[in-house]
C-alpha cells in the first residue's frame, strides 16, 4: 500500500484545477492524504490490518483521504490536544551526521493571527492559513521529557505561537528541570521588549528565533495587516540580542502597488540595524491563488491575468499594476533592487540550508553552542576575520572541456526557461524541458579551469596557474577568487 502526503502533495492536490491531476503526477500512489496525516494514517493502517486491499472500497470512509474515486475529502483539522506522544524511538539517530540530535516539535498549529493578506499556506480555503490550535503546556512538558532522552537540542515547527502561550510555555520550561535549548519561528509582537519577553526566553532555552519582518515599509505593512510598526522592530530585535538570542529576519518585495522606494526600505532597515539580527533573508512576492489578494485584487489596485494554459498546477497568478499596467509574473529577483543591496545583507557566501536558517540543525547547534553570532569575532584591534583552525574542504579545480564555463547552462537559465514557457503557453513538462536541455547550446569547444566553491559557485582560473601546488601564491589566488564568487 503507497500512501503520498506531506505540504508538497497539499500544494498539488490544492493548486491542481484537475482532480485527476495529483493521480498524474503521483501515478505510484494507492492514496493521497493532503492534509494532516495522524488520523488518517492510524485509519489507513487499521483498514489495512482488518484485510482491505489496493484499490478496494475500504478507504472512502477515511477521513483526509483521497482515492482515486473520491479525489476530494473534506479536510478537518485535528485536535492537537488529543494527539498521542510523538514517538522518537523510531529512528537510528546515530545514522544522522550531527554531534548530536536536533528534534522537531509541534506544541501548536495553524497561525492565531491568520490575517496577513499574502499567505496561503495549508488546504484553506476561508482564511490565509489553518485554524490556531494549542497542546496543554502539561501535556508539551511530558512529551519533551520523553524527547530529552534522545536529545536536548528542539526547533518548535510551528507556523507562530500566541503571545499568551510562549510566554506560558517558556515559563514552564524555565521552571522545569528539562535543560533544553530551543528555537521557533514567531510572530513579531510590540509586547516584547514592554514585558522583558527576551530575559523569560533566555531562561526557557531559547537560542534562536525567526521573524517575517516582510517590509521596511509601513504602508507596505498595513496592506499585508501584519498587525505591527516597523517602528517598535529594533526594540524587539534589541531585547533579543540584549539576552543573547540569535534573530532571523525574512521579507520580501514585489507586493503591488510597492514602489522602488519602499523595495529599498527593506533592504535598509536590514543595513540600518545590523547589529541586531544574526541571518537574513529577501524573497520576491508571488501571488498564489487562495491569498486574500488574489480573493480581492481590486482592493490592492490590480488585476488578475489568465493562467497559463500550460500549466496542470497552478500555484501562481500573474497579475497586472492597474496604476502602471506592468505585468508581473513570478521572477527570481527584483530587478529594481541594485546588486549591492542583495550582497549587502549576506553575512557569509553560504546560504540555506548550510548557515542561515535557524530549522537548520547545524546552524541550531552552532548558536546553542557559541551564541548569537553567526561568525567567530575577530580579536579586538585586529580588523581582520578569524581564519578557520580547522579546514573541513579543499576546494578543487577542475578542467572541463570548454571555452568558458559562463556559457553552459545553469540554473538561472533553466528558471529563465521555465518562466519563458508559463507566459507563452509553451509545453511545460519534464519531457519538454529535457527536449530543451538535450539541445545544441551556445558554448564553444575548448579548455578552462574552474574553481568549485563549497557553496556550490563556480569561478574560472587564470589559464597557466597550477593550483595542485600548495603554496603563498596558489592560497592567495584561492582567496582572492572566493572573494570574486562572493561579490
């Protein structure tokens, strides 16, 4: 029995105007659970066990479930409260490459506030995302009493907690013998820096939190009804810091109507408070098909474009500035934004997953361990960087066999594609893209070194250098080339 789920199977099921088209795109699949899956796959596994078989009639009565017969269930949201202990004894943790464990947890789902106009996350249909739910901090302190015995280290995967009940939570936790170390993604609340919030995080374990800051634009804010001033963000950031948790700050822009000024507004704000925030990261708006924005468009002055006919899923809208009559498709970039601005507030080359999202395991161990600075602080009166004192990769140099390695195609060319094909109405299929890519490309034939970075860059070399040699010479190149892939 092949049974499909998890966020990427919700966002086929929702976005696919076909019901077929989830069973195209998961032909392996017996049944589809889109939405939240404890129930349903406890109802699943006892079908099973009293003898039901692939595609018989047993599972239409499962709630959660789709058959290929019944390819739209009514979605309930479980009670969080009524959930059995998550069981950790399932897994061999000594197979995962990490000092030691990192557990996820959920005390809470859905979002309380489920207000901010762009969102569309989970299969709602009524509202940006799923209802707020809450586990008793009794039940939570029992469950993570048993998770303690298989690690110490937590990351809360929760869309955001009320204000009411982290500060319960980390009570509890603070008061308690538990010793864990934690980090969640939050909602930013004006009330934390009035009620001391960072000192009763500090106490509880809290290593890391992470914010959608969104915008550097009030006006900006009050269209997403983020519910907040950019003005009261520095003092939250602050009472953070001032207690030694580490802070991610993601936004966006793109949102319509925004103009080029307010686009920079969220890059400076970043640059104006630097010391305040540990990692950072800026996306570009996309508009999705169940957003408040794209239920309303007429109250964010624009209008909504024809779907592309190519596409079976459709997870974006194009849609039109009636002000200026640009057309927006979603892009990978915000061409307004100078090139400065988006180097400007990368604290290292490395991005997510290697450093720079606190759900990342290791970057959650690094600030449990040495604090809320991403990167060891130089010596004072140095004014240099701190060179590493233990080289984990030696960055090679390979030969490929052409001209330039700037004229193959990589990933910004395929995305390119990609967005080409969706406005055009072109074939938008696996086969079609690798029709595309087995084509004749543009690069010529000849020979030239390339530097592989850890990160994944690639920079040519000088022709004639022979970096198997290691030397002052080769080791400065090295980094003089880093430093190339970084800008």
């Amino acid at each position: 029995m092949i049974v499909f789920g998890g966020t990427e199977v919700g966002d086929v099921a929702k976005y696919a105007p076909d019901p077929a088209a989830p069973w195209r795109v998961f032909q392996d699949a017996d049944l589809i659970v889109p939405g939240e899956g404890e129930t349903a796959l406890i109802g699943i596994l006892d079908a099973v066990g009293n003898g039901a078989v692939r595609g018989g009639d047993a599972f239409e009565a499962i709630g959660g479930v789709m058959t290929r017969s019944r390819p739209a269930p009514d979605i309930a949201y479980g009670s969080v409260a009524a959930l059995a202990s998550p069981a950790y004894d399932v897994w061999d943790w000594e197979r995962y490459w990490a000092p030691e464990p990192v557990i996820l947890y959920s005390p809470t789902r859905g979002c309380y506030w489920n207000k901010c106009t762009f969102c569309d996350y989970g299969l709602n249909t009524d509202r940006p995302t799923s209802p707020s739910r809450e586990r008793p901090v009794a039940a939570v302190l029992e469950d993570l009493r048993e998770a303690s015995r298989y690690g110490r280290t937590l990351y809360f995967a929760v869309d955001a907690m009320s204000p009411r009940y982290l500060g319960t939570l980390a009570a509890a936790l603070a008061e308690s013998t538990l010793d864990l170390r934690w980090a969640a993604e939050l909602r930013l609340e004006r009330t934390f820096p009035k009620g001391a919030v960072g000192e009763l995080l500090a106490v509880s374990g809290c290593v890391a939190i992470s914010f959608g800051y969104e915008s550097g634009s009030q006006r900006i804010l009050d269209l997403i009804d983020k519910g907040v001033g950019i003005d009261v963000v520095p003092d939250v950031l602050t009472e953070l810091a001032r207690n030694g948790i580490a802070a991610q700050m993601m936004g966006f822009t793109g949102f319509p109507t925004e103009t080029r000024v307010e686009a920079l507004a969220t890059y400076e704000f970043l640059q104006h408070h630097e010391k305040l925030w540990t990692t950072s990261g800026i996306g570009v708006f996309s508009l999705t098909p169940g957003s408040i924005v794209a239920k309303d468009p007429g109250r964010f002055g624009i209008e909504l474009m024809p779907l592309s006919a190519s596409d079976g899923i459709r997870r974006y809208v194009p849609w039109r500035d009636r002000e200026t009559g640009e057309v927006h498709w979603p892009a990978q970039e915000d061409p307004r934004i100078p090139r400065e601005y988006i180097t400007g507030h990368c604290r290292t080359s490395f991005d997510r997953p290697f450093v720079g999202g606190i759900d990342s395991a290791h970057s959650l161990l690094y600030y449990a361990r040495f604090g809320r600075g991403l990167l060891p602080e130089a010596p004072e009166g140095s004014g240099r960087e701190v060179e590493p004192r233990v080289r984990l990769v030696e960055e090679p140099v390979v030969r490929v066999p052409f001209a330039s390695v700037d004229e193959l195609t990589g990933v910004d060319e395929l995305m390119a594609e990609v967005s080409r094909r969706s406005r055009t109405h072109l074939d938008t299929t696996s086969g079609a893209y690798g029709d595309w890519l087995d084509g004749p490309g543009t690069a010529r034939p000849g020979t030239c070194g390339v530097l592989v970075m850890a990160h994944g860059d690639l920079v040519e070399v000088p022709a004639g250098v022979d970096f198997g040699t290691d030397n002052a010479m080769t080791r400065a190149l090295r980094a003089m080339l880093a430093t190339q892939a970084r800008v």
